[in-house]
C-alpha cells in the first residue's frame, strides 16, 4: 500500500470513533501492539531529542529499498503514536518517506488533541525519520 492508501485507511478508521477518550484508547492500543524494540537500539544516539517521553526509533534499509523502522516509548500514548508513524512510514521506499505529506495527524484530529510539548515531540519523530529516509536515499 502506498503511504496516502494507510493514512486514508487511518482516517476511516478513527472516523468511526466519536469520543476523544475511546480515540485514546484506540492509540493506546496501537502502542501495546508495537513489536519491542531490541534493548540494543535503547541508546543515547536512538533516543528523539524533543520528546518530553523517551523514545527511540531505529531503522534499517530492507533489500527491497524500504525503511524497516522500530521503535519504543516509555509513554503508552507516544508508543501509540509511533506506531501510527511506523504504520503509515514504515517499510515505504526513501523517497516515498522524504514526499510524503502526513495530512492523517490533522484529518484524525490528533494535532488538535495534543499538548504543544507531545506535539513537538510527534515533530521531532517525524523528522527523525525523515532524517532515516535521507541518509538511505542517499546511500542508494
């Protein structure tokens, strides 16, 4: 699937949730599924300046030029949101990643829901995946 294919799948799904608090439940959920990320990547030079949560995110480029990312949180809603990023990010080509325009965090309303400190926290998740994506595209 393309990345604009899983955002609108994201949107559907989160159309169907009305109430805030079941929406939250929903991206808890979605960070309890998240695989666990190796303890080895729980480092310094992993860990997203900008979090008010500890978070890491790891990546590696796939045979197929896609980025395979994994990540953690010790916040169960940032490990929600990660996982949405993973979602829609995850196993997508360089380039892909670097394009894409992430219009599922305003269209879900989740922008809106956030406190600016986890607001610059998904900022800085975004962008450290993108940085990912730039270091492949140009490995490539």
């Amino acid at each position: 699937m393309t990345i604009n294919q899983i955002q609108n799948e994201i949107i559907d799904e989160f159309s169907d949730i009305d109430d805030w608090m079941d929406r939250y439940a929903y991206i808890i959920d979605l960070g309890n599924a998240l695989p666990p990320i190796d303890e080895k990547y729980k480092t310094p030079q992993h860990l997203i300046e900008g979090c008010q949560s500890r978070v890491w995110i790891n990546a590696d480029l796939t045979q197929e030029n896609r980025v395979h990312f994994e990540a953690d949180s010790d916040a169960i809603i940032v490990k929600g949101i990660i996982a949405l990023l993973i979602r829609v990010l995850g196993d997508q080509q360089p380039q892909d990643i670097l394009n894409a325009d992430l219009y599922f965090i305003d269209r879900i309303g989740l922008s809106e829901h956030l406190s600016p400190t986890r607001s610059n926290g998904l900022l800085a998740m975004v962008k450290q995946m993108k940085i990912y994506a730039l270091a492949f595209s140009s490995k490539r």
